[in-house]
C-alpha cells in the first residue's frame, strides 16, 4: 500500500510539473528574407538556444532548396528561445527591426515570393502578439507594414548546409550580406532601432 501511494504521489507529481517544463522553450517562426541572414541575426539575441534554417508554406512536401520557389514557400527561420530570458513580444519587435517590413517585393536583393516577410503562428496568443507588433512598427515608421500574419503551417528544415551558414562560411556570408545591402538598408530605414547585430 505504501509502495502505491508512493507511486501516485511521482505520478501525480509528473503530471503538475510537465507542463511548467513544456513551457521552458518558446517557438517562433519567422520569414524574413534569405534565412542565412535571420538565422545570423537572432543567434545573437540574448535568451535564444537555437536557430534553424527551412521552409514554409508551400504546395508539396519536402521542399529543397532547388525547388523551394517553384513549390510557392517562404524562406524561413524556426527559433527557439527561452521565455524566461526573452518574450515571444521581444522577438518580434526584434524581428520586424532586422527586415523592411515594407517591401513586398522580397528583401534586399533577394526577391519574389520566397523573400517576403511573415510571421508564422502557432496559436491565438502569437497571432495576436503579432498583430499588435504588425502595427506598432508601421506606427513608428510612419508607412504601411506589408509583412503578412500567417497561421500555423508546416516547417521544414533546410539541408545541413544551410544550417549555421554564417559560421561555416563567413567570407562568402560576408561578402553576400554587405552586396545585398542588408544592413544599410535596414538602418536607413530604422535608424536607431536597428536591430542587426544584437550581441549576445
């Protein structure tokens, strides 16, 4: 009897704490231009534990990189952070100050469908976050905000070597990044709040 009761009290236990632990890492999906560069970016935020490179939202399954534009999906970053450290409210304010969330066209030199910008969904409570941080950088910047609130959808990893792109191959990383005009752009148009670069 004193072993079942034991056994309820773990079990009983486990079933309060799961939660607080499913908890301790936050997903946000994020499409803002050529994934090399958003992966670059939030490694460097403060309470982010990983980044991964993939698509979104396409026809088919299985996209590459080969057939990501042709199959209608976005070039997009999965980040995983702690909410303990960082909000899911912080990073999107970080992430529409690392893009120019008013071109419709693509981003920087990159252009066409699969470099626009969207923030992906997971629940109600992320879309309307986004909703909020949608209008206060169009309030700041005084100009429609095109950047689209998309619901959830499936997200597919990139090919290995695409992960960490800006690490395996920083010369050729550098080199794409200043001739996009990246960096420039974006603190043209968010002057002091630029958020490129955040150290870490």
């Amino acid at each position: 009897m004193l072993r079942l009761l034991l056994t309820s009290a773990v079990f009983a236990t486990v079933l309060t704490t799961a939660p607080a632990r499913a908890e301790e890492t936050g997903i946000a999906i994020f499409a803002g231009g050529c994934f090399w560069c958003v992966e670059s970016d939030f490694d460097h935020v403060k309470g982010v534990t990983e980044t991964i490179s993939g698509y979104i939202g396409g026809k088919a399954d299985n996209p590459t990189y080969k057939s990501h534009v042709a199959n209608g999906d976005r070039e997009a970053v999965e980040i995983r952070y702690d909410p303990a450290v960082v909000s899911y409210a912080e990073l999107l304010k970080t992430f529409f100050r690392t893009i120019n969330p008013t071109d419709d066209g693509g981003q920087f030199c990159d252009r066409g469908h699969s470099y626009t910008t969207a923030v992906y969904t997971l629940n109600d409570e992320q879309a309307a976050l986004a909703e909020a941080a949608k209008a206060e950088a169009e309030a700041v910047l005084g100009k429609p905000v095109v950047t689209e609130i998309e619901p959830p959808a499936r997200f597919w990893p990139a090919e290995d070597y695409h992960q960490d792109f800006y690490t395996k191959s920083p010369v050729r990383y550098n080199y794409y990044r200043r001739a996009c005009g990246r960096d420039q752009d974006i603190k043209s148009l968010w002057g002091e709040q630029a958020a490129f670069g955040v150290v870490k």
